[in-house]
C-alpha cells in the first residue's frame, strides 16, 4: 500500500526588511498598503487562507496573512518614515523575491535595510 | 500647546529561528503548541489584539498573534521534526529574548539555527 504524506519542501526562503523614506501619504494610508500587499501576494500566486491587520491610533497599521506557503507581515511607522515587511515562504528556496521586488517597486523607499534575506533549510 | 503622538521605540528586536528535533507528540499537538505560545507571550507582557491559526493536512500548524508590540508566528513542520517560531518587537531592544527562552524551555529542541537574531533600528 502506498500513502502519500503531505511534505513541505526542505528549503524556504524568509525576507525581512524595514524600507524607509516611503512618502508619507502613501505610508498613512491603511488600504492602499493593503491593497499593494493582497495583490503582490496574489500576482505570486500565494494562498491567503487568512488575513488579520489592526489601525493603530493616531497612526501604524498591522496587516498580517496566513498562508498556505508560511506568512507575510506588514507594520506602518509612519513617525519613522518606515515600513517592516517580512514574508517567510516554504514553498522553495528564491520564493520570496518576487514579491518583495513588486512590493519595493510600489513602495518606492529610499533606503531598505535588511534583516534576512536566505534560505531557510527544514530538514 | 504641546502636543503628544504616539512613538515607536526606534528599536526592536527580531528572533526568528528553526527548532528542530522536538519530541513528536508535542510538535503534532497543535492545541499544546497554541498554549506554549500564548503563556509566553503573556509572561511577557504582550498584549495580543488578533490571533488566527490553521490546522494543516495530515499535518503542520500555523498560528499568528497580531500584537500592540508587533507579531509574533509559529509554524510546525513535523515532517522534519521542526518548528519556526519567529517574534518581532517594536517595544526595545533585547525585547524577544525572554520570550523566545521562554519557548524553547518548553519545546526542548535538539538543535536551533537562527534565521535572524538582532536589533531593528526604525528611525
């Protein structure tokens, strides 16, 4: 008898940065930052299978997606002028690239520090 | 007149890490993994304002916890007898560390690679 065992893949990939010198109307502006997330998800065809995210007051924003392939995170620091992004996705090693540049290309920051940008090996 | 706005500490902390060789019952008890996460986070003083998790097929767990302090994300893998557990704290620097022992106490891994492990310098 042969049983098939669902098996992530040995190597993922996790990116964590914190973008700066987004312009500030962009950066207070909850939905569009939602909006940019959902569908560079979307475009990497990620499966969004939820989706929480909270307005801070007076101002940062929280949106977080659980995914089939791991998870993204978005926080707003507006009083910073900066943005944290990370996203972590054990669907194969590279995976997270795609999104993180459509992601940047939206954003337009002036400057990406990055906290982890590798592989992440499982097994 | 003086007027007051919410700041972010311009420090954080970022622990992200893959756990490996946990005892297998514990890592397939999704319900016991929740629990772990959630004291530890309340030892610590986190405030958790959204929390979404998702039982995967045959197996692996995922759980989110949105917080005021940022968020905070487990993944199982008992594939591989492994775990990521990843903690990212807008509160200061050094913030996680409490946390993630925490965790690990209760865990016991054979071995821990540390995806990421330092401050976040927002401003």
């Amino acid at each position: 008898m042969t049983q098939i065992y669902h098996q992530s893949p040995p190597v993922g990939q996790e990116i964590s940065c914190v973008m700066k010198g987004i312009e500030s109307s962009l950066l207070k502006n909850n939905s569009q930052l939602k909006k940019i997330l959902l569908k560079a998800l979307k475009e990497c065809n990620f499966k969004i299978l939820k989706l929480v995210s909270h307005n801070f007051t007076p101002h940062g924003f929280t949106i977080m997606a659980l995914l089939s392939e791991s998870h993204a995170a978005i926080h707003s620091y507006p009083e910073y002028s900066a943005l944290y992004f990370s996203l972590y996705s054990c669907r194969g090693p590279k995976d997270a690239e795609k999104t993180f540049k459509i992601i940047k290309k939206k954003l337009n920051p002036k400057k990406i520090i990055f906290l982890k940008n590798d592989s992440v090996l499982l097994k």
